[in-house]
C-alpha cells in the first residue's frame, strides 16, 4: 500500500510545539525514547526495552494475526464526546474509542494502543486529557488524509489511515501549531523496522503492506548527499540489507542529522551470522512521517 499524503504534517525540521512544551535536544541526541524518551525525560509510565526487541502490545496476547488489527469494543455509555463530521462518522468512533483510554487509562495503556507514535511522545502530548477531550468535543474538519478537532488552546489531527483500525490515536498540537515529525520520530520508525525484522513487532498489525516503513521505490528522490541529483532509495532495491536480525539495543538508539530532512540514525544490531554492529539508517522526513532509504551496515 502506497503511503498518502497527509497535508497537515510538517517534516521534522518544525518540531510540534506540545500543550504541556517540549524538551529542546541538541544536534546528536541520544534516542531512548521507548523507554523515557529523550534525555531527561521521566520514566515512570514507560517499560523498559530488552536488548532481545521491544515487546509486541497487549494484541498479541488475545490471538490476533499478524496484519489484522486488533477487535474493536463496544463505545461505552459514558464515553467521551467527540463532534462530528460531515460523512465522518467512522472516524468520530475510531476516535471516541481513543478518547475512552485518554480519559481513563493509563500511560502505559495509551502507549500500547498508539504504538505507531514513540512513546515518549505519547506521555507528552497526552499530558493534559482534559484539554484534549475539550478540543475534541467541537466538531471536526476533515481533508482527503487527516481529520482535525480545534478549539482556541488545542488541536488534535487524527491519520485517516488509522480510522480504518477502528481505533484512532490523535496527534495534539498547540492552537496554530501544525504537528509535525520530529527526532524521536525518526528514531521510532527504525525501532519498528528492527522489531519487525527481529520477529516481535510492536504490534501485530505493523507490517510493511499496511504501515510502510521503507521509503517508496519512485519517484527517484534519495539525495542524502544534495548533489541534485536523486536516485530511488538504495533499501528500495535490497531489502534484506540489513540482514538476519535477531536484536538490537533499542536504548542505544541515537540519531543526528545528515542534510536537510535527512537525518542518520545508529544503533546496535545483532544479526546471525554477524555478531553485533552499529548499523546506521538514514532516514528522511515526508509528509507521512519518517521513511528509511538506506542502511549502512
């Protein structure tokens, strides 16, 4: 499946300003953010990521196929209101079912559930559930890849590639700040990739056909280096490069940037036959978030 274009999200240079602020990090920023996320962060909600891959979400556990997305619930009586929109009401439901777990879950529940979003990001954007849950109560907007609740101090813009799961994770916003992918984006879309290769996706349903990773074959834009003259991504025609992994140190996940939205993300990764060595994966912002387009091993 091609990836959309989702309008709304600003590469990675303008990092989203969240409601409850983000930590400023320098250029070279070391990437624990599955676990605290980036440094100085607090610890408390998150779990800790083994060297063997992240864990794969509470869906693995109820007999869920790779590929299929976890059974949806029935909405509860009291469950939060989310206001309409016009020839939306999948996406009201997808998203009210969210909002259940904003208004009474817990951190840890939410970064289960939002897998597709570092963790980290979850506990910072989802900080202050009331003033998520009072952006949300006004009626949405919706354009052809994302639908978006406002009110004067929160925005909150939802994939409309979600909505399809019945279970819709929103990213939240300042008022007029657009959400963007930021580093820890970056970082998270290669700890997918290893959790994947690794055999223990995050969750079930995060495989390549549904939830591409790698970046898209054409049109021929890789240019890491600014020579001005692009080529496909080199990963597009060598998948298996990085070979047969079988962990990696997720707490060791750093990242820098290349050149522009490029940026270059190492960790360790233990592949059989190999042993262990930093791979580094360079990555470029897109409308629909990170891809990765090559891997230098």
């Amino acid at each position: 499946m091609q990836r959309a274009q989702l309008a709304p999200f600003v590469p990675h240079r303008r990092a989203y300003a969240l409601v409850a602020g983000l930590t400023v990090t320098a250029a070279l920023v070391t990437g624990c953010d599955s676990v605290s996320g980036i440094p100085g962060d607090p610890v408390e909600a998150a779990t800790t990521e083994s060297t063997t891959a992240a864990a794969p979400a509470t869906t693995a556990a109820q007999g869920v196929a790779p590929g299929e997305p976890a059974p949806t619930s029935p909405l509860p009586a009291d469950a939060p209101p989310v206001g309409a929109v016009a020839g939306h009401a999948d996406a009201v439901t997808a998203v009210r079912r969210w909002a259940v777990d904003l208004q009474s879950g817990t951190t840890a529940e939410l970064q289960a559930k939002c897998w597709t979003i570092p963790p980290a990001t979850v506990t910072e954007m989802y900080a202050d559930p009331q003033s998520v849950l009072a952006a949300l109560a006004g009626p949405g907007t919706a354009t052809a890849d994302t639908v978006t609740w406002r009110n004067r101090t929160t925005t909150v813009t939802v994939e409309r590639e979600s909505v399809a799961s019945g279970y819709a994770c929103g990213r939240v916003s300042a008022a007029g700040v657009e959400p963007a992918y930021d580093d820890a984006d970056a970082r998270h879309t290669v700890r997918r990739y290893l959790a994947r290769a690794s055999g223990k996706p995050l969750d079930p349903a995060d495989i390549e056909a549904d939830h591409p990773l790698t970046c898209k074959a054409s049109p021929a834009t890789w240019d890491p280096e600014g020579t001005g003259n692009p080529v496909a991504a080199p990963l597009t025609g060598d998948s298996g490069k990085v070979g047969n992994v079988t962990s990696y140190t997720g707490e060791e996940l750093r990242s820098e940037q290349v050149r522009g939205d490029y940026l270059a993300v190492h960790v360790p990764v233990t592949t059989s036959p190999g042993g262990t060595r930093t791979r580094t994966f360079t990555v470029v912002a897109t409308a629909e978030g990170y891809c990765i387009g090559d891997v230098t091993i």
